[in-house]
C-alpha cells in the first residue's frame, strides 16, 4: 500500500496533512509534527480499519 500526501495544513494552530492510498479514493487526516510521522499515522489508521483487505477484494 503506497501513502502519498496530498495537502498540508494548519488548523487550529495544529500541522495537519492530508494524505492518499495511491490509485484510490481512500484519504485519511492526520495531525502530526513531520511529513514521516503523518505517513506513519495514516498507515497506521489504515491498517486498524483493513484498507488493505478491502483493496484486495476489489481487485
């Protein structure tokens, strides 16, 4: 599963980014202080929800 941030922000005085599952529509919202620790984040969500899984079925 390849990550690729899509936007970065800041809300609230809070760094947030936006990032995407590559070739999908799947995005995921994470605050966090570096563009690797917001990777780490959205793979981290993604892998508690089982994108992975769903891709697959898709296929």
């Amino acid at each position: 599963m390849e990550l690729e941030i899509v936007e970065e922000y800041v809300l609230l005085g809070e760094k947030r980014y936006r990032v995407r599952v590559k070739g999908t529509n799947f995005y995921v919202n994470v605050s966090a202080q570096s563009r690797e620790e917001a990777l780490q984040k959205a793979k981290d969500i993604l892998e508690k929800i089982r994108v992975d899984r769903v891709l697959k079925s898709l296929k």
